[in-house]
C-alpha cells in the first residue's frame, strides 16, 4: 500500500512516490537560535522526526536536512540585550536545542546546515538572480521582484492582490513593489557582514533555506516541512527565488504542521503565552525522569493530527502518562513469564497481532495519523487482556511484546524497560495537586481528564463504528468507563456523554 500525504501545493492527499525509488529527500525550516524552544518547536521537530523515521520504517532511504537560522535581527537584538556576542548567542542556543531535542528522543537529521556557513552559495544565487533580471540592487541591498515571477502565491493559494492586501509587509518607499522581499541587507554599522558585489551586508531570512536546500539536496527535492506559519511568505518567497534561480521545480510535496495553543491562541514568544521545553521538563508533575517526561511528552504531541492545532494544558502531561500507564502495565505483565501458565488464548494470538500490524500501517499510512495509531495500540492491550485471561504462553506473551516495541519505535514511544516504569505512581500527581488550579487528584484513578480529551476519544470511537471495527469502539468505551465518563448513544446518530 502506498503512503498518502497532504501536499500544502495541491490542497489534496496524495500517493507519494520519491524522485529516487527507495531514497527519499527532506528539508525542514529549523529555529532562528535566539531562545530556549518553546512546545510549538517540539511539535514541529517531533512531526517531522516521526515521517523520517516511518519513511525509514517502511524500507526508505531517508536524507533529512533541517537548517540552523544563526543570523538574524532576533540574534542581534538578543546579543545587545545580553551584551555578548552574536555568534555566541547563536551557538548557546543551538546547544540548549540539542539538550531538550535530546530530551524529546527527536534523532539529529542528517545534515544540519547553519546559514553562516553557506554565504557563497547564498551569494552565488543572489548574484543568479540579478543576472535574470528578477531581483534588483537597491542601495546596498538586492530585493526580489515579485510581479516578475508568475506563479507567486501558489502555495498560500491566493493571488498578489490578496496577499498584498493582507500581508504585514517591511513599509519602504524605495522598494519597486511592496510585496518585493530583501535576498541581502545592507549591514548597519556595529552589524556583522559579509563582502558581496553589492557592499557588505548580510542575507535575507527566506533566500538562507534555499541556498542551503539546492546546496544539499539538490534544485530539486522531495518534501520540504515546516510549521503552517511558514507557508506565507517564507515558503512562498522559497518557491519564487529558488524556481527562479534553477529553472527547475523545487520540493515536490509541501508539509505544514498546526500549531500549539493555549486558550485557542497561537502558542509564541510574540504573544508572550508560551512554555518552553525545559521548563515543562523541570516542573512536571509526572516523573523526576527526563527520559519518562520525554515519552509522554511525545505521546501528548502525537494525540492530535499533525495538521490540526493542538491545544496545552497542565492536564495534558498527566494524561498522556495515564494513557501510556495501560500500554506499560501490559507489557509488565507480558513479562511475567509463568513456565506453567495456561496457553488457551495462543490461537487468537497471531490473529490478533496481524490486525494490529494492519491497523498500524493503514494509519500510518494514510497522512501518518498518529491519533488512529495510538488507538491501534490500545485496542490492541484490550485485546490482549482477553487472551491473557485465557492464559497465553511465555512465547505468545514475547512476541506480543516485541510488537508493541516494534510498532512503537518509529513513534519513540514504549521504547524504556517496563519494569522502570512508574505505573500509577501518585507522588507527583499529588504534589501538582497542591499548586494546580486544576484540581489534579492525588488518586490517578480519579483524576479529571480533560473535556477535549474525552471528545477526542469519542471521535475516535465514533470513527470506528463508522468502519464496523467494532472492537476498538468498544475498547475506548470500556477505558472510558473505567475513568468515569459514561456514554449514551441517541438515536439521532449522536453520542451524549457524562462524567
């Protein structure tokens, strides 16, 4: 079966199918390194870690390149700020990205190009673009002219006039066209620069990632991601200039992942609402241990499509751990090996594994939706119970095991030793309690799962129903019961629910 993705471009899922049979090429917009990340760049570095690790999962040769942007306002106002230099602010913070990347579980890619360290290419094709005759100097500078590129706005999916209407364009009188973007700035005095035909300046933010993709994978790729802020108009300025530039098509199949939010608000530092991830690691209130914090973590980003926004809370921590408590708990008790066990269940064992394998990779899939998936996961545990109360020999009980651990690789989760695993610990749930305003029990049994979870869940089992898969349905109505929230199914097609 094919793997589908939603190409951004087309506005539609489709088959995808490399430049290369097997080899798979992939460039990801990184962070500007001017402050510790925040959720928002987790989720948008976690994403794209889990298609590199599926495509690879699924027999492909993946080359993934995510940039480094280590020149910019933001670096040199920060720099000001703390008084240190610019490359120093640059480097501290591409080390604290390493630490909590590292936290996550989130594999470095292949390559990890800084802008800094491919000016000539940048030159070189802000040079190719003035021969075109597509960008011109303006006192120092070179700005691409965007009216001289026909197929602008093919991405955002609207045309100049729209996009000039509701764009926040630099206001410069001397530019030929407002929407016209800088591809080099002139350096201001006390600024870093580099020596170019044009004066020494520095480059344009969009012009850095398509130097630094041609340079590595080529004119032309297969996917190029980043978050849905991007699409308008760093990726739209990434279309115009490289195309431009090459003659050729650029990436072949555009990745966006939503936002974080809290209170429905875009999760940013401009905004001021945002947490960043060594902070949500030192004050968790689910394990003293990072590796733990990181799996839940991980699990709460892959709760939700990666296309949709999803929304943060102080629950969210506490459920994801309490989701991944069932998966762990049964593998603790799969290796509980009983040499004089019965094994009347070990008939239904292969079946039941197949149509796990088959779940999982129908999900996956299809536009990787790890939400279906971790439903997959724990249909499969209820399914298990079942034959574990017939009784399932110590070989059915390994290989069920290894399976969980199989299909949960590419997602980095139920990867720890299980015996390490803290199930219904209730010594941090109880201390959150006392600073939360969430009312978080010290019982986990008893602790109040969030309204959009329990919304989430009933999507999920109202999906099923809808293709008869009858069994996970009714798993996520049992692990519903069991926390409390009881169903009603009305006759109008709806589902009521209650605590």
């Amino acid at each position: 079966m094919s793997i589908f993705l939603y190409n951004t471009k087309t506005k539609k899922k489709e088959a995808f199918a490399p430049l290369l049979p097997g080899k798979v090429s992939m460039y990801v917009c990184g962070v500007t390194v001017y402050d510790d990340c925040h959720l928002g760049h987790a989720r948008s570095a976690l994403t794209f870690d889990i298609i590199r690790d599926y495509l690879e999962f699924s027999g492909y040769q993946v080359t993934y390149v995510r940039n480094f942007t280590d020149i910019d306002d933001k670096i040199l106002n920060r720099a000001e700020k703390d008084g240190v230099a610019w490359n120093e602010i640059s480097e501290r913070y591409i080390q604290n990205f390493y630490r909590d990347m590292g936290a996550l579980g989130i594999s470095r890619p292949t390559a990890e190009p800084r802008a800094t360290e491919h000016m000539q290419d940048i030159l070189t094709m802000v040079e190719g673009l003035v021969s075109n005759g597509i960008a011109y100097q303006l006192e120092g500078g070179v700005y691409f002219s965007v009216k001289k590129f026909a197929s602008y706005g093919e991405l955002s999916g609207k045309n100049l006039e729209e996009l000039q209407a509701g764009a926040r364009v630099e206001i410069d009188v001397r530019k030929q066209d407002p929407m016209d973007f800088a591809l080099w700035k002139a350096s201001k005095l006390g600024e870093p620069g580099w020596e170019s035909p044009w004066g020494k300046g520095r480059p344009g933010w969009h012009i850095e990632c398509s130097a630094m993709s041609v340079a590595t994978l080529g004119p032309t790729f297969d996917i190029h991601g980043g978050g849905k802020d991007l699409i308008f108009p760093h990726h739209e300025n990434e279309i115009a200039q490289s195309c431009a530039y090459t003659g050729k098509e650029f990436a072949r199949y555009w990745v966006h992942n939503g936002f974080v939010t809290v209170d429905k608000e875009k999760m940013s530092k401009s905004l001021g609402n945002f947490f960043t991830i060594r902070e949500i690691i030192d004050k968790s209130p689910v394990s003293d241990s990072e590796a733990i914090i990181g799996e839940c973590l991980r699990y709460y980003l892959m709760s939700t499509h990666y296309r949709s926004d999803l929304n943060w809370s102080e629950q969210s921590l506490p459920e994801a751990k309490i989701a991944m408590d069932s998966i762990y708990g049964l593998i603790q008790r799969l290796e509980e090996f009983d040499s004089e066990g019965s094994n009347q269940g070990d008939e239904d064992c292969d079946p039941v594994l197949q149509k796990f394998t088959n779940n999982f990779k129908k999900s996956m899939d299809d536009d990787f939706n790890t939400p279906k998936v971790l439903g997959t996961f724990h249909a499969l545990r209820g399914e298990v119970n079942k034959l574990l109360v017939k009784g399932l020999s110590n070989e059915a009980k390994k290989k069920v095991s290894e399976s969980l651990k199989k299909y949960g690789e590419p997602l980095g989760i139920f990867q720890l030793s299980a015996k390490g695993w803290p199930v219904n610990s209730t010594k941090h749930f109880a201390h959150a309690s006392v600073e939360s305003n969430h009312n978080i029990s010290s019982n986990v049994e008893k602790f109040e799962i969030s309204t959009e979870w329990i919304e989430q869940q009933i999507q999920l089992r109202n999906e099923a129903r809808t293709k008869k898969n009858f069994a996970t349905a009714d798993t996520i109505r049992n692990e519903l019961a069991d926390r409390g929230i009881i169903l009603e199914d009305r006759p109008d097609g709806t589902t009521r629910w209650k605590r």
